[in-house]
C-alpha cells in the first residue's frame, strides 16, 4: 500500500521544482559584465533633450562649459534657475555680456526645467 505525501512536502517539493531553475539559471559564471548599479531615487542620470537642443552650445552638454555661464553646481533657487530660463537675460546682466534667450513653455517644459535644475544641483 502506498503512502501519500504530507501536504507541507508536495508543497516543498513542488516549490523547489519551480525555483530550483531560476536559481541554477541565475548562477552562471559565464556573465561578462558585473550587474549594474541601480540609480537611487529622484537621481536625474541626464540633462532634458530640450536642453540638449536649447543649450548645449553655450553652457555645455554636461553644464559645465563656462565660456558663458556654468550651470553644474549652480547656487540659484529652482525659482530663480526657471525664471532665468523663461525670461532670458539681457547684455547688460550676464557675465560674458552676451544676452540669452527666452524660453517658453513650447520650446522648454516645466518638466525639462526640473530635470535640468535637479541634474546640474545634485551631488
């Protein structure tokens, strides 16, 4: 006469059948390239491409480039980087005196705004 299996075994064991294969699978040392280190929260990895088609050539694609204004590290507010941005500055207020733009919501979100302010501020 056969016996059948207590309900806590059939359990373990049909468990183990299922994840035995993902970890055999995830154990492979044949991985060329270590896993990738997650992004902490909020950590913006990039400037907007508003920026990128706006910006880049006078501050730099990384806001670094200070032949006019480097904005990485920027002590300004987030208000006052966005007002600068919407309003533009004259001749007369910039440091190389060379005036910039205005941008507009339709050339520039609030959102891009953001981002940009969040990458050139963040440590």
């Amino acid at each position: 006469m056969m016996r059948t299996p207590a309900p806590a075994l059939r359990l373990f064991v049909s468990t183990f059948a299922v994840l035995l294969p993902l970890v055999v699978g995830g154990c492979s040392s044949s991985s060329s390239s270590p896993a990738p280190t997650p992004t902490p929260a909020g950590t913006v990895t990039a400037v907007s491409t508003s920026y990128t088609s706006n910006c880049v050539s006078c501050h730099g694609a990384t806001g670094t480039l200070a032949t006019y204004k480097a904005l990485k590290g920027t002590t300004l507010t987030a208000a006052a980087y966005s007002a600068v941005v919407r309003a533009g500055k004259t001749a007369a207020t910039t440091v190389s005196k060379t005036a910039m733009d205005a941008y507009p919501a339709a050339k520039m979100s609030d959102a891009d705004i953001t981002n940009d302010y969040t990458f050139f501020t963040q440590k």
